[in-house]
C-alpha cells in the first residue's frame, strides 16, 4: 500500500498499524464529520434540515472517491451501519419531538428512511453524481418528509 500511495513504507508505518488502521481512520473522520453536521442543525426547520443534507451531499463531493469505495458493492456494510447509528438518534429524536411518529416504531421508521437515504447516495456515487447536491437532497427530504406520519397512532 505505501507504494501505491507514493510514500516510503516506514511513513506509512508511522502514521498507521497497517492497512486496517488506515481504514478505520478514515471512517472515523466521516462519521466524526458526519456527528458535526448533524449537530449544527435545526432540524424543526425544513429548510434547514434541506441545507444539511445539501451541505453534507457537498462533503460527499469533496470526498467522493473515499465515499465511492466504503459505500461501493465490494466492501462490508460496517460503513453503513455506523452511518446509521449516528443518524438515527438525531432523526428519531426530531420526530418525537415534534410527535410525528410513535415512539413504538420510531427505530423501525429511522432504519426505513435512512436506509433509503444511504442507497439514494450509493445509486448516486454509482453514477458518477449525474445530479447535482441540491437535487439529490430535495429528492431525499421529500421522500422522508410525511413517511412517518402514518406510522403514529
């Protein structure tokens, strides 16, 4: 790996235990990342929770090859999963608040949307972001938004 990377072998070894050291850094960024971008917002307004999802589409931009290969069709879904662990909270959290769900089935409704959200992005990455940031968030917010309301007694 270090000679891909063009780097002498012992500044890799530097830095990193191995090539798994590596990848775990790199998802900790992301979803350190991720954690920031969810906490700046208001998620009671829609139109902010519309820019959040737009600006966290940019950061996919931005870190598109890296997103590209933890959310490709050859690796392990632990990238997933992580993603959807930081999500959920936040967005079960907004629901309950606002009583838009019941809390009987809020994790079920989470794993629904997010779920869809992540594969709208892997389907995205896949065709090499034919839409921009903007649509792909106000396709994802739209089809979140009133999901949940049946599911509330």
């Amino acid at each position: 790996m270090p000679a891909a990377a063009d780097i002498n072998r012992s500044t890799f070894y530097t830095h990193y235990n191995d090539q798994y050291d590596l990848l775990e850094q790199i998802e900790k960024e992301l979803i350190d990342d991720l954690n920031t971008y969810l906490n700046q917002y208001n998620f009671e307004q829609e139109e902010e929770a519309l820019q959040m999802t737009e600006r966290l589409l940019e950061y996919v931009v931005s870190k598109k090859e890296i997103c590209q290969t933890l959310l490709g069709g050859h690796g392990d879904h632990s990238f997933e999963r992580r993603v959807m662990d930081v999500a959920r909270p936040f967005l079960i959290q907004n629901w309950l608040d606002n009583n838009e769900v019941d809390p009987d089935v809020s994790e079920y409704a989470s794993t629904f949307v997010i779920s869809g959200s992540i594969y709208v992005i892997k389907h995205w990455l896949a065709n090499d972001m034919d839409k921009s940031p903007k649509q792909i968030a106000e396709l994802i917010n739209s089809s979140g938004s009133g999901m949940e309301r049946p599911l509330y007694h």
